[in-house]
RNA sequence: GGUCCGUUCGUCUAGGGGUUAGGACACGUCCCUUUCACGGAUGAAACACGGGUUCGAUUCCCGUACGGACUACCA
C-alpha cells in the first residue's frame, strides 16, 4: 500500500490566517489517522512578499497547538531541504526538463507588452494561451537564431507552460469528485520567473512529486489552477503518481459577502490569527486566539468542525479523538462562515473540563498569596463555571478582592433600600459571634440574626452584596463572604453602612 | 466578462426518492438560583426558484437565481 505523506506548505508573507490553520490541522489528521507523515515545507518563492519572522511565526502556532510536523526546514528529514529558495538548482532542472521535451517555452514580453495585450480586451477575456502565444515574443514565434541571440544577450525572460490546444482535463477531487477543464480555457502559465524563482505551480508540482507527497489538502482556491497542475505531472510524466487532491471549502466572513479577512477580525472584535502579530505597517500588535484566552484543544476543535463533522452527534472532540474519527469523505463542499460564538462555546466546555491546579498560578496571582488547594478549589468553584476565558476568571477574582468601595450611584439608589442599612447593622453588630465562617454558617446566621429583628432576609441579600463586592449581580455570595474572610467583611459592611444613604 | 465550485433553520451541519427533516451555536420562554451566570426543560426557526424523471422529490437530471474562488513573472 502506498506511504501516505501529506504536507503544508505556507508561505511566509505574514502572519498564519486562521484558515491556514484548518488546512493544517486537516493535513495533520490524516496523516496520524492513516499512520502517515505530516511534512511542512515553506513556500518562500517570492521574494518580493518575503516578511522576516513570518516562517517562526508559521512554526511557533503549530507548537502551540500541538500540530507537530515529521519533516521540516527545522527538522530536516530525508527529502530535505524543505524550504523552496533553498532548492533552486532542482526547479532549474526541472524547467531544463521541459524545456527539452517541448512542453514548455521562453517568452520575452515585458511587463507592459502583458498589459497592453490585456487591455486590448477590457472583458478581460485575454489569455496567454495556444490562441494567442504566435503574437507573442517567444521561442515558439521567433526563429531560432533569434531565440539565440536573446538568451546570449542575457535578455530577461520567463518560461511557461506550453498547454495542449485541445484536450479535456479531468481529474478527481476528494471533496469534489470529478472536475472537468478544457485546455482551451487555460493559460500558459509561468513557471520560471524572470528573476529565476520558480512560481508556485512549478514549484509546487515539482517538490509534491520528489517528497512523495500523496494528499494534496489545501483550500479551495486552488481548484481553478489544479488543472494546470495536472498538465505539468503529465508533462513530467508523474501522472501516475499524482497525489490526491482535496480542496477544502473556504472560510466565509461571519456576515456580508466574501472570505474571512483580517479586517473582519478587527472590524467584528475577534481574532483571525493564532498567536499575536506584530502588524509593521500600522505598528500595531493584533491579539491571536492565544492572547485573547483561547485554549488551543477548543481552537482545534472548532476549527475541525467547520467543513468537516464526524456524522454523529457528538461535538467535543480531542486531539486523539479527532485523529480516529477524521475521514476526507465527511469534509462539506460549500464555504463555511465563521462565527466566533461558537469557539466561544468551545473554549467554555474546555474550560470546564480544567483542573483546579491548572487555575493555582493565575489565581495565587491575583490574590498576591499562595493558596493551599481546598481554598484554591473553592475560588474555582466560585467563577469558573461563569467564565469562558482563563482571564475571565482573573479578573472576576481581582475585581471581587479589590473592591474600594465604589458602587454606582443607580444602583444604589435603586436598591438599597430602606431596611437596608438597619438590617445589615444588625448583621453586623453580631457577625464576630458567627460560629464558624463557612458559607453555610454565614448564611445560617445572617438570616437569623436579620429575622430576629424583624427584617425579611431575602430583602436583604441585595443590599448585603452591595455591601459586600458592590456589584449588584456575581458568583454566590455566601462562598465569596467565606473566602474573603470575616474581617474583610466587616470592614466592607462597615464601609457600606458609613458611607451609604442611611434611610432610617 | 470568462472558467470552475457551491446552495438544508440566522450560523455550523446530519440526512437522503416516501422522515413529525435530527443535532449544536445564537435567540425566546419556563425551571433552578431570593442576584447574575452555569445547568435543565421547552419554543420559534431550513430543504433558493422553475422545469423534468418518478406512483412519489428536499434527495436524481437540466436550467435560472444567488453566493464563492480563480482569472499576476502572489501564493
């Protein structure tokens, strides 16, 4: 049976879009799935987009998510080198190649021939194509003594692909099934720039074949040029060979038309990236999913979930979970819209699955003091099944801890009523005599103190949390009251009953 | 404009010639909680349209509409 080798192969022209990372984590899967090789190689033909740090960046969101490769520029491996600038000598050689056998040709037009050329057809119906290379500057319309005389001069040109007139190209999708393309409707692609860097296509076909790469997974917007990439295995002769291809249907943008774009991010306040990037051009660093308290498994699984499910009804998946039940065939065709409040519902049913230790750090933080695990376990216990973030937690904490005192004035006014302030003194002349402080135990002795004197105790329980975080809604008072402690509590009581509207 | 791809609740989707068209997110209501969330229950909510084929089409075929991608010496 054939190895499976899949790859991705992104290039380093900025940070990695989230659908970057579907494409990623897809090709993950089915290589451990299928006991295959998951290989990342670096797509860094032009240099022109080149961004320094982009390649690091690539790598460091693959860490973080767990989506380790087998063979990389960083880990080598037996196919090496994996990054494209790297093997210029094997696309020359190739180019060489086809150059020989015919299938592929010099042309010379310039920049602003091209351009003139398609201007001539404001439809934009002008192709480099079997109809129209005569017109052109290249080795199929010039004599030989002229195409000679050119390259000895070390006249610029680009080679490309000499596309057959007339042929029906059929190949077969995973995700698509069978794809029909006329040759004539096909341009003759470059595939070696001027500057002598091949161009995706050649490079792409070229380092697929010699990796022996056996999926081609990667996002729809491929689908029109896969053609063309089936013409240059059958020109190599690899057409046996040919790996699978599988085009993933798109990331859509959460409302209006159009793919996922950063700007959305930025316009619909959620993030596109997985780890923060430094933007140079605006100077601004924009949060990832990390920053903004994504956990990477929820990330994964949402991210899997959209144009692939499993057919069942289940929805929480890990990692080892993901590998098993992931299959080409379950991937959707239609493009797929991205809608965050469903990684948000993710990340909660992750964050729920959390230990209390995995809080211990952040926590002990926030209270500036180490935390022996039954009172750890009692502050998760307090916000952690409110929270979808890690920093949700945080901050609740520090804003229940912290508290100076300050109330809204409409709060207030509204709610603390007239027994407020004589019920909750009642509370408070007797509050050292509470036998132990518990919650249970404070509860217990709020009520009968305040009943004893007449007052209704659910009246109270508002202003009490007035009182006592400020805040007219939160996590259950009583365990609050516990964990801050009893002078705490007497002190914020006492704070409350100065300083607010005494009604009696 | 051309080429290719697609179209089931608002969103992600299951299903597939005969189903009360299922689930999840989001939303509404109720319960729990003398708060707010969480949780539980429940409700509203979909087969783009028109033709075929068929006893029967949401499912198969063809058109139309709509959406998307591509249309660079970018990937």
């Amino acid at each position: 049976m054939q190895k499976i080798r899949v790859r991705f192969a992104p290039s380093p022209t900025g940070s990695l879009h989230i659908g970057g990372v579907r494409t990623a984590l897809y090709n993950y899967l089915l290589a451990k799935k299928l006991g295959g090789t998951f290989i990342v190689r670096i797509e860094d033909t032009d240099q022109a987009r080149f961004v320094p740090g982009a390649e690091e960046y690539i790598f460091n969101s693959l860490r973080w998510l767990g989506l380790e490769e087998d063979e990389s520029p960083l880990k080598g491996g037996p196919f090496a080198p994996y990054r494209q600038s790297e093997r210029m000598a094997v696309y020359s050689e190739h180019v060489d190649l086809l150059l020989k056998k015919g299938l592929a040709y010099y042309a010379f037009d310039s920049t602003e021939d091209l351009e003139s050329a398609r201007a001539a057809h404001p439809d934009g119906s002008w192709q480099y194509n079997a109809a129209t290379r005569h017109e052109m500057r290249n080795s199929l319309s010039m004599s030989g003594t002229e195409l000679e005389t050119l390259l000895a001069d070390g006249t610029p040109y680009v080679v490309r692909l000499k596309v057959p007139k007339n042929e029906e190209i059929r190949f077969h999708d995973v995700v698509r099934s069978w794809v029909m393309v006329h040759s004539s409707t096909l341009e003759d692609k470059v595939l070696l720039k001027s500057d002598g860097m091949p161009t995706y296509h050649l490079a792409n076909v070229v380092d697929d074949h010699l990796m022996e790469i056996s999926h081609v997974i990667r996002g729809e917007e491929w689908l029109p040029s896969a053609p063309t990439h089936v013409l240059l295995y059958r020109a190599f002769g690899w057409e046996e060979t040919m790996p699978q291809f599988a085009h993933l249907p798109l990331l859509l943008k959460p409302v209006g038309d159009g793919k996922l774009s950063k700007r959305d991010g930025e316009a619909l306040g959620f993030p596109v990236f997985p780890l923060s990037w430094m933007d140079e051009s605006r100077n601004v660093e924009i949060p990832g999913f990390r920053e903004k308290g994504y956990l990477p498994e929820a990330l994964l699984n949402f991210l899997a979930f959209l144009g692939w499910n499993p057919g069942t009804e289940q929805e929480l998946f890990g990692m080892d979970e993901l590998v098993q039940a992931f299959s080409l065939d379950r991937i959707g065709k239609s493009g797929t819209r991205f809608d965050i409040q469903k990684a948000n519902w993710f990340n909660h049913q992750y964050l729920q699955q959390k230990s209390d230790d995995w809080f211990k750090d952040g926590i002990e933080n926030v209270l500036g003091l180490p935390v022996p695990a039954e009172t750890l376990s009692k502050w998760v216990a307090l916000v952690k099944e409110r929270c979808t973030f890690p920093y949700e937690i945080y901050e609740m904490i520090s804003n229940l801890t912290h508290f100076n005192g300050e109330v809204d004035q409409n709060l207030l006014k509204e709610k603390w009523h007239a027994d407020a302030s004589a019920g909750l003194g009642v509370f408070l002349s007797c509050i050292d005599s509470v036998a132990s402080w518990t919650a249970a135990e404070i509860k217990l002795a709020f009520t009968a103190a305040v009943e004893g004197a007449g007052f209704k105790s659910g009246k109270l329980l508002l202003p009490l949390r007035i009182a006592i975080t400020g805040k007219g809604a939160g996590p259950d008072l009583m365990l609050f009251m516990e964990l801050v402690g009893r002078d705490e509590c007497a002190i914020r009581l006492r704070n409350a009953l100065e300083r607010f509207p005494n009604l009696i």
